[in-house]
C-alpha cells in the first residue's frame, strides 16, 4: 500500500529579542522529501549554510541512500557554499568578517526521505523526528531523552568534513494516520521533558495550523519557562493513503 | 541559580582589564628568548583577547553588542588604556572595539594548502593596544578606579551577567594592602550574582606557574597567598572549561594564576571570557 504525505505546517520562529531576518534556522520540503536545519549561533552567515542543506536535500531524493551517499551530498554543499564565499569575499568586508568567515559555518540537520511505505531519516546534531502514531510517540530520533540535549552536538561543517561517528541513519515504516515532526532542538527538548513529566505534548503540536498558532505556543511556553529561548522550527506532515 | 543570565544585546555583560604597566614589565618573560619584553608579549595577548571577542559577537558585517569592554593602565600614570575614538571611557561595546583599532598590522603566518605542504597567508592583526612600562605600581588606586566602574556599569545593567574584572600585574603593590579594594571589587553584584575578580601573575622567575589552585597551602609565598584571596572562585562552568582543557581543578579552585608565562597567561584570559552560548 502506497502512501504520500500531506503537509499540515511548516513554519519557523526567531528567538525572543532577535528579528525574524536573524533567525539561523531553515526549513525546506518538497513533495517526500523534508529537512530542517539549525544553524549554530557562534557561527557568522549560519542561516546561509543552514538554508544550502535544507534547500539541497530536497532537491534531492535521499529514499535510497546510504551514509556514503549522504557523506558525498554534504561534500556537494560544502562546493556551494565555497562558491557562495567567494562571491562574497569579492567585496571590502571588514577584518572581522573575514576571520569569522575563514572559521566556516555550522548547523545541526535533519532530513526525511519518503519512499513507499518507509521514511528514512539522516542526523547530524539535536534535531529531531518526532513520530506519534495511534496517540503515542513510536519514535524520537536521534535523541530520546531531555537530558541528552546541551551536550556539544556535532554539526555539519561548511569547511570541514563530517565525522563519520556524528552521522546518524535510521528507517522505519510509515504508516497512515501517522503524524511526523521534524523538530529544531529547543521544541524537542520541551516535548521530551513533556514526555518525561507524563504530559502529552503531541496534542499540542497537533493544534498548530499556522504560524500565529505556532507563535502562540512558543509565546506561552516560553514565558512558563519550559521551552528555552531559542530559534524554533517545526515541520508537521501526517501519511496518508495513496 | 547564579551566573546563569542570558547575554544578549539586550543584557549585554562586560569585562574590564587592569593592567600593570610598571617599570619591570620591560623586562622578559623568565626564561624567554624572544627578546620581547612582558608588556609587549601582554599586548599581544589583550589584542588577540580583544580580537577573540569582536569575531565572537560578529554576524555577517555587524557586530554585536554583547560586551561592554574596559581597560585600565597603571603605572606611572594610572588611565583607560584604549585610544583614540575609545579613549576616555570606563566602558566601550564590542563593537565599536570592532570598527576602531588603532592600527591594522600586515602580518603573515602558515597554514596548510590543503596538499600537505603549508603556504604563506596574509592576514591583518588589529592592534588596540600598545605596551607601556615604567614607574611603580599603585595596584590599590586601579583597583579603586575598576571597583567604580564596575559599579556604576552594575547598577546600569542589574538583569545582565556579573561584570568580569581581569587584573595582570608581574609585581607587588606600591600604594597598600590591596585586598580591602578587591573585596569592594568583589561585593559588586547584578541580581544575577556577584562581579567575579580573577589575578594573572605573571612570572618574574622561572619557577613553575600555578594555575587555578584551591587552596594557599600550594603557594610559595604572602604575595601570591594575597592575591589567591582577593580572587573569585571560580564558577561551575568556568571550572568544567578549565578542566576540560586538562587543569585539575577541585570546588575551591580561584582565578588566579601565580607565575604565569606566556602560554598559561593566554590560557587563563582564554578561559576567564568564555561565556556560554551567545543569544
């Protein structure tokens, strides 16, 4: 039995005192394809590197790849972004630009590839997939716990190649009426600690339509202190039958 | 939980360098042979700091405000050690530090061509400091000048992080018993905690440093046992970092550093300005 996905939301929020243009965070889908990318805020031109990977995966189709496959993707990225750079070290940049430039830029990545009847998932640092099917969680990749975020994720480079250990793969079946959620790493911190308190916070990420009521949530959460100020990206799909 | 407030350009946090540029810190490092004199070497060592900072709040072509930065030289005469468009001010943001060195020197230096060899690369080295050595030591009156401007500076930003006082000096005082100032220096505080006062000796003799110790029992002496109380203990994070660049570090370790060379004085000042993830 076949099945596509439908999209429900894909939205993404700025931290708190930031505008929305400095937001480091980017999203990107495509019909099966979906990513969202995090871009680190030590980094400078972060949101550039994260919207290359986010953009670049789902132009293409990553259903049948193995790690050597998403290995050589990340290579194709790090050429786009070198060409970027150089673009733009043709102009009179400040000293500090250029210092900050030759450090490169770095984001944690997720990208979900649909075929028919699985999903697979490609990792690289704390955003997550978040996968709720007859009203519980069936999966949380690439982490599980609360306690696990906050320690040095490794990130994908934009000059540097990826360590093989910081690559995670995973696949599964997809299964209609399943709701899949890529996540950045704040709102997957604040779902799994939900989680962990007996909460049931997949009932809220199903109430958001809109970027008002993404806004919304985040406002709130964020004020009640359970959701650290942070940039914050969420892409809902649900499967469906074909 | 103290030390835990967000650093943001809306509650930026500061840190202000006292440096001593008395008569003997032109001589060497003990046991250097680079002919430089420990006010050129610490020169050095502030610019880069002061560079470290600026890239670390740079986005794109801007910088932003995170830090407030203030120097002060002392010796034979006590002043706010940055020039130019900066002169004059207890505290300058980031970046305006950024936009105003002095001078931007040509330097060179090696780095790999990607082929296994190493080829030459032209970089420019901000300079906003210069070094300067002669007269005494009044460490009492630039403390007393730090302990004013961290106080006003607090009492302008009481949601932001505690101001961090850096004092490098390579001698004793010449004016007093320093410690009642470095307690005033230290009672400083922002809702989110008390200014923290860290001391970088730097070495006169090649005896070997001492780096974050707990106690005076590992000091060799009442000057070094003097600055290990005027200096903060350090804080959980800032003991992690440090451990986690392989000092042992134990619950009383302070920032204080006693006969640094040039290598531990860059280490601690590295160590001593981290601060956690910028928002």
């Amino acid at each position: 039995m076949a099945i596509r996905p439908v999209t429900r939301f894909a939205g993404t929020l700025p931290k708190a005192g930031n505008a929305e243009a400095e937001c480091e965070d980017a999203f990107c889908l495509a019909g099966s394809q979906l990513a969202i990318a995090d871009g680190a805020s030590e980094g400078s031109y972060s949101q550039v590197w994260a919207g290359i990977l986010a953009r670049a995966f789902c132009d293409d189709d990553a259903a049948g790849w193995q790690e050597a496959e998403f290995f050589s993707w990340i290579e194709a990225c790090q050429r786009e972004w070198s060409t970027w750079e150089r673009d733009l070290a043709q102009k009179d940049l400040p000293w500090f630009t250029r210092d900050k430039l030759r450090q490169g830029a770095f984001a944690a990545f997720i990208g979900l590839a649909l075929s028919a009847s699985e999903w697979h998932a490609f990792a690289c640092g704390d955003c997550c997939l978040l996968i709720i099917r007859d009203d519980a969680v069936a999966e949380s990749f690439p982490i599980e716990r609360s306690d696990d975020f906050g320690n040095l994720p490794s990130l994908i480079a934009s000059t540097r190649p990826v360590l093989d250990h910081a690559l995670q793969v995973r696949t599964g079946e997809a299964l209609p009426g399943d709701r899949l959620y890529l996540v950045s790493d704040a709102l997957a911190c604040w779902f799994l600690t939900g989680l962990e308190n007996g909460e049931r916070p997949w009932d809220l990420l199903a109430t958001i339509v809109s970027d008002a009521d993404l806004a919304s949530l985040v406002s709130s959460e964020r004020q009640q202190g359970r959701l650290r100020n942070d940039d914050v990206t969420l892409v809902a799909i649900e499967i469906a039958d074909d | 939980m103290p030390y835990s407030a967000e650093v943001s350009r809306a509650t930026p946090s500061c840190f202000l360098f006292v440096i001593d540029q008395s008569g003997s810190m032109s001589d060497p490092f003990a046991g250097s042979s680079t002919g430089r004199s420990k006010a050129e070497e610490l020169a050095d060592v502030i610019n880069r700091l002061l560079q470290t900072l600026v890239t670390r709040c740079a986005k794109g072509e801007e910088v932003r405000d995170y830090f407030d930065v203030g120097v002060i030289g002392y010796g034979q005469s006590l002043g706010h050690g940055l020039q130019g468009p900066l002169a004059g001010r207890d505290f300058v943001p980031i970046s305006q530090i950024a936009f105003n060195p002095v001078r931007l020197e040509s330097r060179n230096r090696k780095v790999p061509d990607g082929a296994g060899g190493l080829v030459d690369q032209n970089f420019q080295f901000p300079v906003w400091f210069d070094p300067v050595h002669s007269g005494g030591t009044p460490m009492c009156e630039a403390l007393g000048r730090a302990k004013s401007a961290v106080e006003s500076w607090a009492a302008g930003h009481m949601t932001s992080y505690p101001p961090t006082v850096i004092h490098v000096t390579d001698g004793e005082s010449t004016d007093g018993d320093p410690s009642p100032v470095a307690q005033q220096i230290r009672a400083v505080a922002t809702a989110d905690g008390p200014a923290c006062l860290y001391n970088l000796h730097l070495s006169s003799t090649a005896a070997k440093p001492i780096t974050f110790p707990a106690s005076e029992s590992e000091l060799p002496d009442e000057f070094a046992r003097l600055l290990f109380a005027m200096s903060t203990p350090l804080q959980d994070r800032i003991r992690r970092e440090a451990a986690a660049e392989g000092y042992a570090v134990s619950d009383g370790s302070r920032g204080f550093a006693f006969n640094a060379d040039l290598v531990e004085a860059i280490r601690f000042i590295d160590i001593g300005t981290r601060v956690s993830g910028l928002r």
